[in-house]
C-alpha cells in the first residue's frame, strides 16, 4: 500500500466509504427477496434493529472524521487563496500584465461556461428526460402546474389550460385534494427562502458583496468573493510601493505559502481515511424512478463530455503541454477530493497543489487564476440547472418558448457564477433559474433524491474546468 499512488489510496477509501454507507440496505434487501417478502417487513424484525444500531454507530463514531476532514480543508482554503492572490499578483510585477490576465481569465471562465450551458440545453431537449413519465402522470402534473400558477397569479408559459377542458374535471378535483402547497418539505422550504431573498436583492447587490465592510469577517464567514477582491486590490496596492518596502510584504506572502502548502501535504496523507469517513456517513436516497433516471442520464452525459471532450480539446488547441491520459492523471487527486467532498472551495488547496506540483505551472499564475475559478466558474453547475430546468418544464407538459430558453441560459450562467462553492448550492440557484421563467421553484423537491451524487459529479467537472483553464493562461501567458 505505501508504493500505491495518492489517486489509488483515495479511490480505494471511497469505495470502501460508499459499501460501508450501503451495506445495511443490501443485507435488507437480499433477505426480502430471499424471503419473497416487502422491505418494510424485514425493517419490523431484528434487521431493523441492526440497521438502527449500524447508522447510530456510523453517525457518532465514523462520519465526525468526514466532518473533520472537510472543515479541515475549508481552514486552509481561505487563507490560502488570500496569500495566493497576493502572492501572484506581486509576482506579476506590472499593473498592466496583471489586468490583461483578468480579463483573459474571466473570458475563458464565461466562455467555458456558456457552452457548459449551451450543451446542457441541447442534449435535454434532444433526448427529453422529462417525456420518460407516462403521460397520464404528466397530465396530472400539468393540472398541479396550473392550479399553482393560478394561486401564485402567474400567467401560463405555453397559453394552454389543460384544467379548462372538460373532460379532465374528475382529475383537477382529484389533484385539487392532493395538493398542499404549504406543506413544502423543510430542504425545499429553507432553499425557497434563500432563493426568494436573492430574488429581491437589487442587479447591482452582487457587487455590493464583492467589497467586504472587514475582510476579517469575510474570511470568518467564508465569503470567497469579498476575499478575493481584498486580495488583489492588496496585491495591486503592492506593486505601487517602493521596493524595500514590499520586498519584506512579498517574502511573508510566499512564506506563508510554503507552510500552507506543508499542511496541504500533511492532509493528503490521511486523506484516503477521511474520504472514506465522509462517505460512509452518506445518507443514499433510493427514489430513483424512470423519469429520474433519465434526468440523471442526460445530466452525466453533458458533465462527461465537458471532462472527457471539451477540456482535452481546449488544452490540444491552445496548451498543446499535455498528453490526454497524462492532464487527468496529473489532476487526478483534486478530481477525487472535489468527487468526494462536493466543494469547489474545500478543493481547492488540493487543485492548487496538483497544478503547481505536477502540471509545473507557474505558481504566480495559479495562485491568480484557481481562486476566481473556485468561485465564478461553475461549468458542471451551470449545465445541470439548465438540463434540470427544462427536465422539470417536460415532466410538468410545459412547452418553453425558444426565448424563454434563452432566459434559462443567462439566468443559469449569472446563477452559476453567483453559486456558492460549497455542496447543494446549486440547488438554490435552480430555482432563481425556475422562477424566471414562470416555473414552480419547489419542483426541486422532485429531483433531491439523486442530487448529492450529481454534486459530486458536477463540482467534479468544476474542478477541472479550473485547471484546464489554468493551464490554458499559462501557455498564453508564455506567448
């Protein structure tokens, strides 16, 4: 095991992570089937017993190391990105090179994630996930859309009022009685109520944000923004100053860099234990049905051809550095870490170290361009609000307008760069996207059960995106 690579050690830990999460539920379900008898009755005898016993255990004496290990990770990620910021932009030494990588960054970022969108919007509308659901159950859930709209005083998108029609009266009663619209799940509910304050927050809010009152509150509240733009207003200020005076700022800057990467290096040792700690308190949903299924489907095959296509091809055309095989083996432990903890920000010390050390990338660029990516870009996020969007607009026989797909695209590019790098952050973005075009946002309710493992995947493809484009400002930057 000592000769196995990092990558290797860290897959293995979440196998084990994820077979220890489930293996209750597969005990139950072999003794069902081998008993010819329901779940919920075995759950009543001495298994269910054993499964209590076995969460119990799991929660107090297994999952606090996951806990640990992710807090772990978000200690050094803020400050990290503060001296890294800093750092590279004193390493930079001139204004005016330091303002055209921004703006080269930022292209690629909303170039990147634009497509990440564009891409999403086609395949759903192509293989239409949200059409898999019979179509009595998409009538039902038509009928629930409108009475909805009708109570929120929101205008039909498509013009058809399927509840008008009279031989569909026996059903409008029927969804009439089993709606509760005010009994929203909590998850949803607390969503809903983030989602609804950013709604009402004015256009220009985000770059109230952006200017931190204290960066030391901003770094206690793990704002990475407000961070973000300390660091580099701190970094430009230094370039400004005489010499000797920031000789002595630049030599702490990189300093304090060596020991936090020291300490990344401490973390990685045991991370294979901790990813396993992590998942193996992992609560698994089972509410896959066949429309979610499908959603799913389209969801990791738009986030598969962003990793596997799109990415090696920027890095062909532009990098022409990296082998195929050689980019993802190189990044490999960031993947697994964003895999497994479904954070961008938590990543980060990881993504920055596996560029540094094994890309060889200029550290002056990396420490400039991985921390905006940690939290403007959001390629994985961006796809799977728009595939999710019109995925729910299908399953509830709501036909978008070309234009109201357009208003889905830039709502979930501007959402996506807004979304926190943090796990399910996305979901609150859903429903600003749902809500801007008319949609129910507490249909995401409909699609929890299968979204912690497409977080994982999605902040998977975040994470690759960063040092994809990392890569492609170094090789611009040389030229």
């Amino acid at each position: 095991m000592k000769n196995l690579a990092l990558h290797w050690k860290i897959i293995i830990g979440m196998t084990l992570g994820i077979l220890w999460a489930i293996f209750p539920d597969i005990i139950i379900e072999i003794k069902a089937y081998l008993n010819n008898v329901e779940t919920k009755e075995i759950l009543k005898g001495s298994l269910g017993d054993f499964k209590n016993q076995y969460i119990h255990f799991t929660s107090n004496w297994i999952s606090p190391f996951g806990k640990i290990f992710v807090n772990l990770l978000k200690l050094i990620a803020l400050p990290l990105v503060l001296f890294s910021v800093i750092g590279g932009i004193a390493g930079i030494g001139n204004p005016e090179e330091i303002g055209k990588m921004g703006f080269k960054t930022l292209g690629m970022y909303l170039a990147t994630t634009i497509f990440a969108v564009s891409l999403g919007l086609g395949l759903v509308n192509l293989l239409q996930p949200g059409k898999a659901l019979s179509d009595a159950s998409r009538l039902e859930n038509r009928i629930n859309y409108e009475l909805w709209a009708k109570t929120e005083n929101i205008a039909l998108k498509d013009n058809i009022c399927y509840s008008c029609k009279v031989e569909n009266i026996d059903l409008v009663k029927q969804v009439q009685e089993e709606m509760k619209l005010s009994e929203i799940e909590n998850e949803v509910s607390t969503r809903l109520n983030t989602a609804n304050k950013t709604l009402k927050s004015g256009p220009l809010q985000a770059l109230v944000d952006m200017v931190p009152k204290n960066v030391f509150a901003a770094l206690s509240s793990g704002a990475m923004l407000p961070v973000i733009f300390f660091a580099i207003f701190f970094g430009i200020s230094l370039l400004y100053i005489p010499k000797k005076q920031s000789e002595l700022v630049i030599n702490f800057t990189n300093a304090v860099n060596e020991v936090f990467l020291k300490m990344i290096d401490f973390i990685m040792k045991v991370s294979p234990f901790f990813v396993f700690a992590l998942l193996a308190g992992m609560k698994l949903n089972k509410g896959m049905f066949l429309g979610l299924v499908s959603y799913s489907l389209v969801v990791i095959l738009g986030l598969a051809t962003m990793i596997f296509v799109i990415y090696p091809v920027l890095l062909k055309l532009i990098s022409k550095k990296y082998a195929y095989f050689e980019f993802f083996k190189k990044i490999a432990p960031a993947q697994l870490m964003a895999f497994s903890t479904s954070s961008s920000a938590a990543t980060l010390p990881i993504t920055i170290e596996c560029v540094e050390e094994n890309l060889k990338i200029n550290p002056k660029i990396s420490g400039f361009v991985l921390p905006i990516g940690a939290t403007v870009n959001m390629d994985g996020t961006s796809l799977y609000q728009a595939v999710a969007a019109i995925f729910l607009a299908q399953m509830f026989m709501v036909d978008l307008s070309l234009g109201q797909q357009i208003t889905i695209m830039l709502t979930a590019v501007l959402a996506s760069i807004g979304s926190a790098a943090v796990p399910s952050a996305g979901l609150v973005m859903l429903m600003i996207v749902l809500t801007s075009v008319g949609l129910n946002p507490a249909w995401i309710a409909i699609i929890l059960p299968v979204d912690r493992i497409l977080d994982m995947m999605r902040t998977t493809v975040n994470v690759t995106g960063d040092a994809t484009i990392c890569a492609v400002i170094d090789k611009l930057e040389e030229e």
